[in-house]
C-alpha cells in the first residue's frame, strides 16, 4: 500500500489532482476524499474535491461544515485540463453512479467489489466494510499521525457503511474503528449520528409506510418522486428493520428512471447479485452482500410494460429465487 501510495504522488506532480468520490457522496466517500486530502497535503500536493449531483442530506451538510469540506464548483471541474489526475474514491470508473469528469482517471481507492475493466494505474482495493478504512490503513502504513478532525470524519464513515459496525464488518474496520476512536471527537459524531433526518425526508418514509408491499420476504417500496440516494438507503434501511421484511428493495423515479436502494439480511442472498441479476437487461447494479444499488434506465422502462411496479417486483422475486445460496 505504501508503494503504491508513493507511486501516486509520483504520477500527481506537476499535475492538477482532483479526488472525486461517487455521484451524490455518503459519509464513507466524502470522509475518505477528505482524509485523502489532507494525507496528499502532507506530502506537498494540493488536491481537490469533485464530484457530480448534490449534497442533500442533512448529516452530509453536517460534515461538510464541521470539516470545512469545500468542493470544487461545478463550472471549474468543466475546465480541467485533459492530463489533470483524478483520483476515484469509494467507487470504480463505469459504474452507474460515478459521472465521467474531464481528466484521467489513474487511481482507484475502492471497497466495493471489483467490476470494472477499466485499467487504472494505481489501485488500492480491499473488500471491507468501508472505504474509511483503507484510508486509515494508509495513515497507518505511512506513519503518519491522524488529526482529529480527520479522523472523526473517517470515524463516521465507518460508522454508517457497517451501519454501526453491524453490517458486512470486517477484523480490519474494526481494528481501524478502535484506532479512530482513540482521536475522534465523540460530539461531533453524536451531532452527526442525531441530526440524520430532515423534514422534508418524511415524505418518503410517508411513501414507504403507505406503499410497502411485502412479496416472500421481499419489502418493495415505490417512493414516486426523485430524492437522494442517501435518503433512499435509509427508507431502505427503515423496512428492513420490520420483521416480515428480511430483503429491501426501494426505489425512486430519477430524470424518468429509477434508483434503486437493496438490503439483504438473509446470509445466502447476496444484495448486489441480487439487484443485478433483477435488473438485467434494462439497467445496472451490483454492491455488496448486505447493501447494494442500482438503476434502471430511461429508456428501458417501457419494457416494464403497463404496470412498472408488477414487473419490478416480479424481476427481483425470481431473481432471489436464483441467487439464494
Ligand atoms: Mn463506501
């Protein structure tokens, strides 16, 4: 990883770096970026923080303002040049949820499992519960001493990947939590852990108690109505804590698609193979075991025939009959 990490800061200098994690950035993407950040500031390269779509939840605004989070404006990561060095951050180039920006995209710091064929130059990939905690390795294996701000975000980042290190946990984040939680400022995480939901969220946890449908297991909830991916993984979680829901699969309309949010608390169903093998055909997604998301496309949705929701539902009844292990 060390190597690896000075083989970056060989491939950024001289050249404009921007770190750029998933479109509409949760916790583990946008702690990572910024601890990035500063680790890269250290050793004398001044990076940026880019993404696309906005920043609409409240614990997201939250962090941006505690950590001073200021991300590159729009119209300036469409002036990059050809040869500025882009860093991805908690996702892979060709997923869904990762707009094309101008630059090469050389590195790859990432989590999730790996799907894409693009051929990065540096990758630092491991399959644990958050990208946080990579990241902290990092700080780690080049001995270098996590500032406390730094570490409370990454703290959290952690935190709401393995849904409190419940879910798709692993021995690295927890022994990456333990070190965090030596540094972190324990207000501000508990700030950030109670101040999750705004008003304006409630309209779609309104849709999900008034529409969830439950199929063999499956909870499906239609929110009819755009809202941020973040907002969906939480109604998401929010129906996967009823017990005759033991998968989740919600959804939104998005620019006449739809995103999708799926959870599985059943240990021989994979989320991500799930949603994939769902919505083959007429979108893309994939994930982890426990969490993964998807979309389908504008222009496939008139395969889904008079009655969207029927179709939907059925793609994923027979798909968890496959995957189920
Ligand atoms: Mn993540």
């Amino acid at each position: 990883m060390k190597e690896r990490f000075e083989e970056l800061l060989r491939i950024a200098q001289g050249h404009t770096v921007c770190i750029q994690p998933h479109d509409y950035p949760d916790p583990d993407a946008l702690a990572s970026a910024f601890a990035l950040q500063e680790l890269l500031r250290r050793r004398g390269i001044e990076a940026g923080i880019g993404y696309f779509g906005t920043v609409d939840k409240v614990n997201i605004r939250l962090m941006m303002d505690e950590f001073e989070i200021i991300p590159i404006p729009a119209d300036k990561m469409a002036e990059f040049e050809e040869d500025a060095v882009v860093i991805n951050v908690d996702v892979q180039k060709n997923n869904s949820n990762l707009t094309d920006m101008r630059g090469e995209e050389l590195v790859c710091i990432d989590h999730h499992p790996w799907v894409t064929d693009v051929k990065y130059d540096i990758v630092i990939h491991e399959l644990v519960g958050a990208c946080a905690t990579i990241v902290t390795e990092l700080y780690a294996e080049l001995g270098e001493e996590i500032p406390r701000n730094v570490a409370t975000a990454l703290l959290y980042g952690i935190k709401m990947d393995t849904r409190n290190l419940c879910s798709g946990v692993t021995d690295k984040d927890l022994a990456a939590f333990s070190m965090l939680h030596r540094i972190a400022d324990h207000d501000i995480i508990r700030r950030l852990d109670n101040n999750s939901l705004q008003i304006s969220d409630l309209r779609a946890y309104g849709a999900a108690i008034q529409n969830i449908v439950v199929y063999g297991g499956i909870g499906f909830v239609h929110i009819p109505f755009d809202c941020p991916d973040g907002l969906i993984a939480s109604v998401s979680n929010f129906i996967l804590a009823l017990d005759a829901v033991t998968v989740a699969v919600v959804y939104a309309d998005r620019n006449g698609g739809m995103k999708f949010s799926v959870r599985s608390e059943i240990s021989g169903v994979n989320a991500g193979h799930l949603v994939n093998l769902a919505l083959r055909g007429v979108g893309n997604g994939g994930g982890h075991m426990t969490m993964a998301g998807g979309l389908l496309y504008k222009e496939r949705t008139y395969e889904l025939g008079a009655d969207p929701d029927t179709a939907i539902r059925k793609r994923f009844v027979d798909a968890l009959a496959h995957v189920r292990e």
